[in-house]
C-alpha cells in the first residue's frame, strides 16, 4: 500500500508540474499572438483615422467651394477620394494579416459575406465598419462612397472596411485555449498533444485560468496520498504497540497492572482502527477525487 501510495503521488505532481508547464507556454503563445496582432490593430487604427480626417476634410472642400467656386479642382476631389481609397485597401491588407481574422473567417466562417457573424452572434471578432459608417456624425460622403464602391467592384475585392473587436478576441484566447490549435505554430499545443488524452484534458472552452486550478488540484491529491501514507503508517505503529501492550498484560501478576496494560492497549487498538477507517476512507474517495479535477470546463463560447 505504502509503495502504492508512494506511485501515485509522484504521478500526481508530474501531472501537476504538466499543467503548469501547460499554462506557462500557452501564456506565452497568447501574448505572442496578442502582441503580433495589437501591432496590426493599432495601424488599422490609425488609418481608420485617416479616413475620418479625408472624408472630413474633403466635406470642408465641397462646403468651401459653395462660398468660394472653382477654389477647388475636380483633381483635388479625385485626389482625396484616391487617398481614402488607397487607406482603406491598406487598412484591408493589415487586418487580414491578423490572427484573429484569420482564424474567424477559416475556424468560424465569419467573413464579410455574413457580414462577420457566426451562428447568428453578429460581429463576432470583427466588424464592417463600411456598412456601420453611417451615423449622421460619421457619414461618410457620397462621392466618395461612389468612388470606393466603384473601385472595389472593378477590381473584384469585397467590400469592406474591417475593424478588429480586440477586447473580445483577447477574452476568447484566455478562455478557449483550442484556438491555439489554429493559430500559427503554438508550443503549448505540440507540449500537450500527446499528454492530454492521459490525463483527461480537452482544450475546448478550457480556460487558462482553469489550468492553473486544474495544477492545484493534482498538487492537493499528492498532499493527500503523503497524508494516507502516513496514516496507514500510524496504522501498523498503534496496531505493533496495542499488541506489545496486551502481551505485556498477561506477564503482570499483580492483576490491577494487568487491567491498566489491557485498558490502554485497547485504548491504542480503537485508535490505530480510527486511523486505519480514516486512511481507507480517503483511499476510497482518492480516484473520484482525481476524476474530479478536470470535470466540464464553465467558459460559455458565446
């Protein structure tokens, strides 16, 4: 029993120290996928910007020119309806450098086609912001739309103007570790592979967060079978002294001694039967405890 005790709690603080490392490198590979893809968003962004300025901007031409004629050419126009254009094929190129669009339009079919949805949720980790462009503050003006649509149509592209929701993509990535499964070259993915099927671990909807609970709870059961191990211990040691104890009994002449000897040597049989019910009754419950452990992972995908 000790040597089997002494087994399975080596096993379970290798299966502890697997989820740690588990974690460590899954952590790592999120903020390398958050970082590559903030870098991105933040140019997006930033050309995002400029296309507020130029349809601005080109607003105060056509506004100036009603009081000041002819102060602007039609090549001035052209020339600003150019630049937006341009911006916003850059802005296009950038996003859909992203691992998050990658991974929304191949894993989730979301894609401007469905104007990014998936299974009904709208705008699941991007949004057209060319079809959501058209608050009164933000409308964008017609030539320009005209051009760009235009532009796009001969050149065979989709529509669109693609703005990452990246406080949802960095939620998702925490508390759905199998997207690492899709996203480039993932070492916690090739570190637990060939390790989860042993202890029962599915990425889907596992959260890092429970990885790291999951590590607990195997350093616990460890904790656990040194504690049966030392109570059966105790077993053998009170069950060894309640026997020296009754034997001694029998050598008293003096028959109040011989009581006091059989008394106490009950008194230490009761306790090593305590320890050993005790022992046996963790021992019962030590396999349920571990399938316990990683049991269905709470993240709602939605």
């Amino acid at each position: 029993m000790s040597s089997w005790l002494q087994v399975n709690s080596t096993r379970y603080v290798e299966t502890s120290e697997i989820l740690n490392n588990f974690g460590e490198l899954a952590d790592t590979d999120i903020q390398i996928i958050l970082q590559e893809d903030s870098a991105k968003y933040e140019t997006a962004y930033s050309y995002l910007n400029d296309l507020y300025f130029l349809n601005d901007q080109y607003k105060v031409m056509v506004e100036y020119n009603k009081t000041h004629p002819f102060n602007y050419t039609q090549q001035d126009f052209d020339e600003v309806k150019m630049k937006f254009t341009l911006k916003m094929r850059l802005i296009n190129t950038v996003v859909q450098s992203t691992s998050v669009y990658e991974y929304g339009a191949s894993q989730l079919g979301a894609d401007v086609a469905n104007n990014y949805s998936y299974r009904g949720a709208k705008y699941f980790f991007i949004i057209n912001q060319w079809y959501a462009w058209n608050d009164p503050h933000e409308e964008i003006q017609d030539e320009i739309r005209d051009y760009v649509t235009t532009s796009f149509t001969l050149s065979g592209d989709p529509l669109e103007l693609p703005e990452i929701k990246f406080k949802k993509w960095t939620y998702h990535l925490y508390n759905n570790l199998s997207i690492l499964e899709f996203v480039g070259l993932s070492k916690s993915v090739s570190y637990i592979n060939g390790l989860k099927e042993d202890i029962g671990l599915t990425l889907v909807n596992l959260s890092l967060a429970q990885v790291s609970v999951y590590s607990d709870g195997y350093v616990s059961l460890s904790e656990k079978a040194n504690g049966l191990n030392q109570d059966f211990n105790n077993t053998l040691i009170t069950l060894a002294l309640a026997g020296v104890l009754m034997g001694f009994a029998t050598s008293f002449e003096n028959v109040n001694y011989r009581r006091i000897s059989m008394v106490v040597g009950l008194i230490v049989l009761l306790l090593s039967i305590i320890y050993f019910t005790t022992a046996f009754s963790t021992l019962a419950h030590l396999a349920g405890n571990e399938a316990g452990i990683i049991g269905v992972n709470g993240f709602v995908f939605f």
